[in-house]
C-alpha cells in the first residue's frame, strides 16, 4: 500500500504456547507485525533471519535449550542493539538492571512496556 506506515517488529519467545499465542495477538491487534518462537534458539535463528526487522524480542526468561538472558547475550555478541523485554513468572529470576513483566501481567502492561522500549530505542 502507499502510505502505509510499517509497524515495528516484535518477536516473541516463550515455551509456553498459550503465553505465547496471547501475547502474539494482543501485539498483533495493537498493530505491531509479530514473529513468534519456541524458545530462545529458535529466536536466535530467527534474529539471524530476519536481522535488523526486529526492532524488539519480547523473551520469557527460562526457556529450554536457550533462556532469555543467554538469548539478549548473543543479542550483544552479534552487536545487535535490539531491545529485550523479559517475561517471568518467577521471583527468583528477575534481573533487576532489565525490563520484566511478571507473569500473569494484563495485555495492557505487555502494550504500554513495548511502547516505552520502543520509544527509549528512537
């Protein structure tokens, strides 16, 4: 379309299907284009897919084969600037130098997180 303004990109990594899912359509109803993984290598591969499309990966923190802080570090290995919003349902695990959602959050809380972040990004 002319005129048309592309909406950020958003990837979305969590090993749960449902938080996953959720979390893709709430993005997706609020605009934004949505990739989704599995966990955090389908991410990376993803990352390496799709590049500098990604303007944010929005990564649960445990995940198998890859978690989320071991995906935003080979995030800075690649020397990628892409903004990481964490998601966790556990205490124990939040980094408190990072943005983290705890889960459960409402799809209200997940929206005004990804704004800022993008924001802060421009």
């Amino acid at each position: 379309m002319l005129g048309s303004v592309q909406q950020p990109t958003v990837l979305v990594a969590d090993d749960e299907e449902m938080v996953r899912h959720l979390c893709a359509r709430v993005l997706e109803d609020a605009g934004y284009r949505v990739l989704t993984a599995v966990d955090g290598l389908q991410a990376l591969q993803m990352v390496r897919q799709f590049g500098s499309e990604i303007q944010l990966v929005v990564s649960d923190l445990r995940m198998p084969r890859l978690d989320g802080l071991q995906l935003s570090d080979w995030l800075t290995t690649m020397h990628m600037s892409t903004p990481v919003i964490f998601i966790s349902g556990y205490n124990l695990d939040r980094p408190t130098d990072r943005q983290v959602l705890a889960k459960p959050f409402h799809p209200s809380e997940l929206i005004a997180a990804v704004e800022r972040v993008l924001s802060a990004a421009a």
